[in-house]
C-alpha cells in the first residue's frame, strides 16, 4: 500500500456542504476549531482513515455511513447534537469518556436520531440518553446498563449471551450510559437466535428495542 494523503478539515465553520469523505487512500482529520452545521459527511472509509480531534462540533449534520464502520472510538472526541446517523456502525463510542484520550472533554452527545442506522456493539458514554433516539428491533439498548446490571443478570439468558454480556455489564467504564447492540449479529457470535432474545428483552423497562 502506498502512502496515505492526509485530509486536514480544520479551524473553519462550515454549512450546509455535502462532505464527501471516500478516499481509502486519504486520511482525514476534523478538527480542531471545526464547526460543521447542516452538512451532510458520507463516510465510505474505514475508521482508521477517520479521525476528529478535540474541539470538533457536529450540529444538526446527517452522516452516511455507505461501508460498515467498526471500532471507531473517535466520536467521543467529538461534540454531536441534533445529528442523524444512517448506516452499519459496530464497536463505536460516543459522548463523553472522562480520561479516555487526550481531547475527551470536547466530548458529547445529544439529541441525535440513530434510528436508520444499525448499531452493534455500541457505547455511548456521559450523556443523557433521553434525548437519544436509538434503533428498533432488531437493535436493542440497554439503558444505564452498569445501574440494572443485578436486575438484568436475575434470569437466565440463551446461549453464551448471559455469561458474555450481561454478566461484563458492571464491568463497563462507569461513563457508560447505553449499550446497542443488533440482534441476529450478536446472537450468531452467542449460539442463539434474535427470536430467543426478543423473548427475555420485552420483559425489561430498561432495554429499548
């Protein structure tokens, strides 16, 4: 592989543009001193060529996501209201997670609509999830998941899913406020089926799906 072109998206205001970021041989940066309101960012890229950097603000910004994006921690280094989110998105943080790199005290988290898109396996972190709006079945959340853990481990969940997940839920860090994830997915790596999971989830207040 060659060398990689670095995209540096910095120290400006910007609105109502269409961000195209594409490049599999680009890596961008967004921010510092960035402002983004009414943009929309299609992101076609891996999260390894994406990167926000403390003090980057994302206002009322759709984000496309057109390629499955995995693992991608940055977000909490960004602040992100009234954004709508479309796409596959796993292993992703977001909001604010005292310590977890320089930069986090820009992180935050509100008023997003993540309805359209897929989340697995998804953290959000120091926010208040209320104003969150989170996918429907097949996706569920567990709501402050560490506060309900003993509640949630009082029954006895299929395949590994109880041994994996819900028995680690106090083990999150304790920023962590929401928990996503998509239900055939998960149930695949947990010898189960979404079906069997459906059955316990509708019986707790403090899962959304």
């Amino acid at each position: 592989m060659g060398w990689l072109t670095n995209v540096l998206i910095e120290d400006k205001e910007i609105e109502n543009e269409r961000l195209e970021l594409t490049d599999k041989g680009s890596l961008y940066f967004l921010g510092p001193n960035l402002t983004l309101r009414h943009c929309t960012l299609v992101l076609k890229v891996s999260a390894r060529n994406l990167h926000f950097i403390g003090g980057a603000r994302l206002i009322d910004c759709t984000l496309e996501v057109k390629q499955e994006l995995k693992n991608h921690q940055d977000w909490v280094l960004a602040s992100l209201k009234g954004c709508r989110f479309t796409g596959r998105l796993s292993g992703c943080e977001f909001g604010r997670w005292p310590d977890y790199s320089e930069g986090w005290e820009y992180g935050a988290i509100e008023d997003c609509d993540f309805t359209e898109a897929r989340l697995d396996g998804c953290r959000f972190h120091g926010c208040d999830p209320r104003t969150l709006r989170f996918p429907r079945w097949p996706c569920f959340t567990f709501l402050n998941p560490i506060a309900h853990s003993r509640e949630l481990n009082s029954v006895r969940w299929p395949g590994l899913f109880g041994d994996i997940i819900v028995e680690k839920l106090h083990t999150h860090p304790p920023s962590t406020v929401a928990l996503s994830y998509h239900a055939p997915s998960v149930a695949k790596r947990m010898e189960t089926t979404a079906e069997e999971l459906k059955a316990l989830i509708d019986k707790f207040d403090c899962i959304v799906s």
